[in-house]
C-alpha cells in the first residue's frame, strides 16, 4: 500500500494544498516533529477553509481536523 502525503504540524494551508495535489487520496496526514499523527486536512478542508477568509499562508491547523485523543 502507497503511503499517504504528509505535511508538518507548523506547515502552511499552502504546502498541505501541495501534499494533498502531490498524492491520489485528496488528503493529508498531518504529522509532529516525530512523524506522530496530529490530524489531517483533505481537499473538502482546505476549500472550506479558503471559503470562509482563510489565507493559503496562514497554518494548516486552520484547516485540519484534530486526531481524536
């Protein structure tokens, strides 16, 4: 099985609008300084992000869901 695009907790909507175009899937799995899963982010989350004022600059936290703890 093919892994799944990653992008850094600190990263930008921007560079996981790049990991999510990079793979098949439409989503990213949003990962820590350890490669620990924090979340992820999906093509459907980072377009309702921009919708709602977001800025492809600002975190990718903005558009990410949170893993459940």
């Amino acid at each position: 099985m093919k892994s799944l695009p990653t992008v850094g907790v600190d990263g930008t909507i921007r560079e996981a609008m790049a990991a999510i175009d990079a793979g098949a899937a439409e989503i990213s799995v949003v990962v820590d300084a350890l490669n620990r899963v924090q979340g992820t982010v999906t093509d459907g989350d980072v377009r309702r992000g921009l919708l709602r004022g977001g800025d492809p600059h600002h975190p990718v936290a903005a558009a990410a869901r949170r893993r459940a703890a």
